[in-house]
C-alpha cells in the first residue's frame, strides 16, 4: 500500500474514532455521558420488572457520583406488551421511572405493533411515555454503532 494511501486510511480511521468519542463527551471538562441501551423482548412481568429495576438502580448510581446518563429502553417481540397502555403489567413504575429521569426513553417497535395490530383487528394503544422505532432491533443496532452500552435482563 502507498504510504499516500496509508496515511488518508490513518487519518479517515482517527477522525472516526474522534467523532464517536465527541458523541460520549459532554465536553473538556465534563464527565462522560453514560448511555446504556436495554433490550426487552418478552411478555415477562418479572423480566419487565428486572428491566425497571436496573433503569432505576443505573439512574440512582449515577445521580449519587454526579454524572450525566441516559437510558433508552426498547421493546419488541412480545415484550411489546410492556408499553401497551391496556396491558402493560409495569405501567405505573414507567410513569415513575420517566418522572425520575427525563433522560430516559421508552421506545416501542413499529413492526411489532403493527403485526399487533393485524392479529387483534384493533388499535394497539402505547402508554403516553412510549415513542414509537421502526424497528426494535434496528434501533439497538443503531444505538450500540453509537457507541451506547447494552443490557439483556
């Protein structure tokens, strides 16, 4: 390999690895930005609570050191059932946890919903707190490209 063509491989590999680390930074003299992603994929009402129970224990740890942290919470599969405003067995510890932290995201899959929505013949309604993804498991991808950590309960 040229060393012309080294050195621009070199430099596009940095300037990557420089605007993934300025996504993490809340800048010079701040603390890092914690980002951790969680995946809940089963209609589990202890696995859901699992779930809720690291999102409280992430966002406590973190006020208690003073440092910045966002968490994402996505659902698809049957662990839709979660968001749903009709069945959801964890609706109230949602609304508490958002309360808590404005950080935090619930984010709901599309795809899961619609095919929810086809096999009941009805509206498949999202507690309020919920944001609708396209796609669940895309979303993860996208976040853990982003550089955000992932937890599976």
């Amino acid at each position: 390999m040229h060393s012309t063509r080294r050195a621009a491989l070199a430099l596009a590999g940095f300037a990557g690895m420089t605007a993934a680390m300025a996504g993490r930074k809340a800048g010079a003299d701040q603390p890092t930005i914690h980002r951790v992603a969680i995946q809940v994929s089963s209609n589990d009402p202890a696995l859901m609570n699992m779930a809720l129970n690291n999102v409280k224990n992430i966002i406590e740890y973190y006020k208690n050191i003073g440092e910045p942290v966002e968490v994402e919470l996505v659902t698809f599969g049957p662990g839709l059932h979660m968001l749903r405003a009709d069945r959801s067995p964890v609706k109230d510890r949602l609304t508490s946890l958002k309360g808590s932290l404005p950080t935090l995201t619930y984010s709901a899959c599309e795809n899961t919903r619609n095919g929810m929505i086809r096999v009941e013949q009805g509206e498949v309604p999202m507690v309020p707190e919920a944001k609708l993804v396209p796609s669940g498991v895309v979303r993860l991808m996208q976040l853990q490209e982003e550089g955000w950590s992932y937890i599976r309960p």
